[in-house]
C-alpha cells in the first residue's frame, strides 16, 4: 500500500516539467525505561516511528508531503497504541521580496503524552511569520533518532533557547486528536526591514467523551506579525504584534493580546543577546460567568553563545500569556531555560537541555513545571544513527495536590534512514 501511495504522488509530481522530487523515508526506534507517578513500578516502552516525505521545487514553487505515524507498546497493557500523524506544506516566491508559505497538520489517535515528544506543538507556538520552515517531504527538523529532545508537552521555539511547556492532566493516556492550518508570509518592504506575518486556526484536546473530561477540546486563532529592522550589522530591532482567541467545550474561552519591542545584538562572532518587552491583556470567560480581564508584562530575554567552536550554550528568561489545555484557564506564566550542547568529535554530539515555568497570577498562581533532558547521539554515517539519553517531568499545581504529574525514564534509539532525489 504504502509502495502505491509513493508511485502516485510519485508520477503526480513529475508531471512538473523542470521540477525536482525529492524523498525522506526512514525508521526510528525506542526503547525506554520510566516511572509514573500515576501507574506504580517501572515502566517500559517500545516506540516504532517510520515516516515517507515527497517533496517537490521547481525553484519558484514547493510543495511537501510527509506521514509518519507513532507505534508504541506499554509493558502495562498489551495494546498497540498508534497515533496517525501527516502533514502538508507548500510555498511560493511571490514576488523577488516577499514568500507566501502554507502548511496542514493533524493527528489523531491513541497518546499517552508521557512519551517524549508526545504533544505536537498546535496554536500559534511559533514565532509570527515562520511557518513553513521544515522543507517539504523532510518530516522533521530534528536529527533522526533523537527522539528524547523535546519534552512532554513542550512546543519548539523559534530561537532554540526558551520553550513552553503545557501543563498536562492527570491521565496521560487518551484518545487524542489535533490539527492545525498556517498561513505565513516573508517579505522586505523597505532596505533593512523583513516583515513576517501569520495566521493560524488550530484545534487539540481529546477525541472522544472519556478523554475530553482529562483533556477538553479546544479551538482557536491565532495572529501575528512582526517588523524587523536592522539599524546596522550588528544590531536588529523588532516590533512584534500577537492574539490568539481560543474556545473550549462547551462555552469556556479565553485569549491574549500582547506587543513587544525586541532587540537583538551580536556581541561578537558565536554570541547573541536578545532583549525585549512589552504589554499583555488576557482576557477569560468561565462557563456560565463574566470575562475577567488582566493586564501583565510580555518580553524576554536571551542569550546564545560557542565557545572553542564545539561548545554551544543558551539561556533565557521570559514572560508570556499562556492558554492552560487542561482547565482553559489564561494567566501569565515566567519561564526559564538553559542548554548546553557539545560536539566531542565529528558525528558525536552530548546536550543537556532545561526548562521551567511558574504562574504569575490568577487562581493559578504558583503552579510549577519543570522538565529536562540530557542525551548523547552518534551519527557515524548518513544513513544510520543511535542516540541515548534521560528524562524528567515534574507538574505541581494547586487543583490537584503537589506533584500531580511526575515522571523520569531513560531511552536508547537507533534510526535508518535515506533521503534524496527521485
């Protein structure tokens, strides 16, 4: 079957006169090892991911294909669980200055979002303006077999140095469904400006009655757009605009609006520091009550550095409006993140990788999250890899009692893997 599908979107594709088609295809897999708060003694996990990506350029033109389902087998219970996971992208160079890109990506099955990476990154996550930056038919931007990188529950950031982390429900194994659309568009204005835009309509939550009472569904969109400015090489201004409106069932809503003014400046060759700050409205209607409104700090600040040109460590503080999954509730939220990477020889690269969260306001205050992730990888060739590594997720909150969530494992993987042209 899976042959078939590759011949069709195969011959589709060449009938591109001057296009080129490409492939990615590959499998990884996990063996793992961690306990659960909510489930006594150790558990272990099998995880197979294969994946197949088609991807087509006629240099003006991309459009991108990929599905890469997640097979994971839990000593606690004899059943396959299968998450389906596939997405499509595609850009177009406009004009000579500005790029549209457009991208579909959905899930839908079983999930137990303990699993590392379990919790794909829906609503807005991204920086506004950046989307479409996996190139079409690559299923990811992380290396193959590093599949212990991302935490549970944590989106990927744009600058590599700070992340968010969701807070998740008590029961962590459900039927899960998510999906989300981009818009995005790139241009240069004016000399030294690059306008980034976005425009995205996400939902995620529980698939089914059961679920929804751990994890409610939720609906929403998200709108973004920042100017850049570089006033000489060495430093870039950024004026930053974003809302995201979200709905939960049956009536629960709740959203943010907030601007920053961002600078960032080289501060030699390897090392970048990034300042900014801004206001934040977040706005949240209960069930049956009024929308009760507040009004907090938004901003951040970052650094980024490479020592010995092997060694590259990052830090960031931020303050950022945060949609809660699990009661819908909207509150501003201080992170912190630290990571530390190192390339002992070529084809053998050690991270270690941190981050943290703290509510700053409304009945949530003083709810925690934490999570971290040290790994060791080897690629010895293109085509094969094997990574290493352990994890840790701890959740207090004040609904359910401290250390609601918590959990530590450790993983081995290996992937094959192959990519080229058709």
């Amino acid at each position: 079957m899976a042959a078939g599908v590759l011949a069709a979107m195969t011959c589709a594709l060449r009938l591109a006169s001057g296009a080129v088609t490409t492939y990615d295809a590959g499998v990884t897999a996990t063996a793992g090892a961690r306990t659960d708060v909510t489930i006594p003694g150790v558990l272990e996990d099998v995880e197979l991911e294969p994946r197949l990506g088609l991807g087509w350029m006629d240099g003006r033109d991309e459009l991108g294909a990929q599905y890469g389902p997640r097979l994971a087998l839990e000593s606690y219970d004899s059943t396959v669980q299968v998450l389906h996971r596939a997405s499509l992208t595609g850009a177009r160079q406009l004009t000579g200055r500005w790029r549209g890109t457009a991208s579909l990506a959905g899930s839908y099955g079983t999930n137990d979002l303990l699993l590392p990476g379990a919790l794909p990154a829906v609503g807005g996550t991204t920086a506004p303006g950046q989307t479409g930056t996996t190139q079409p038919g690559q299923t990811g931007t992380t290396q193959p077999g590093q599949t212990g990188t991302t935490q549970p529950g944590q989106t990927t950031p744009s600058t590599g140095t700070a992340a968010t982390l969701q807070p998740l429900p008590s029961v962590t194994r459900l039927k899960y469904l998510s999906g989300e659309a981009d818009l995005g568009l790139a241009g240069t204005p004016a000399p030294r400006c690059r306008l980034l835009a976005s425009l995205s309509a996400f939902t995620s939550g529980g698939a089914d009655p059961v679920a929804r009472q751990s994890l409610p569904l939720q609906r929403g969109l998200s709108l973004g757009g920042t100017l850049e400015w570089t006033a000489r090489p060495a430093d870039v201004l950024a004026s930053s605009v974003g809302a995201t409106v979200t709905f939960f069932e049956p009536t629960l809503a709740g959203g943010f609006l907030q601007a920053t003014e961002t600078w960032r400046h080289n501060l030699s060759e390897h090392a970048q520091l990034e300042l900014g700050a801004g206001p934040a409205i977040t706005a949240h209607r209960p069930a049956g009550g009024p929308t009760s409104w507040a009004f907090g700090p938004a901003g951040a600040i970052g650094i980024t550095d490479q020592w010995f040109g092997t060694l590259n460590v990052g830090a960031a503080l931020s303050a950022t409006p945060v949609v809660d999954q699990v009661s819908g509730a909207v509150y501003d939220r201080a992170d912190a993140s630290a990571s530390v990477g190192w390339r002992i020889v070529p084809g053998l690269t050690t991270a270690v990788l941190g981050t943290a969260g703290v509510v700053m306001q409304g009945a949530q205050e003083g709810d925690k999250i934490a999570a971290g992730d040290v790994h060791i990888a080897w690629t010895p060739s293109l085509h094969w890899d094997l990574s290493a590594g352990a994890h840790a997720l701890i959740q207090q909150t004040h609904a359910t009692g401290p250390n609601a969530v918590s959990a530590e494992g450790v993983y081995v993987a290996v992937g094959v893997h192959d990519h080229g042209n058709l």
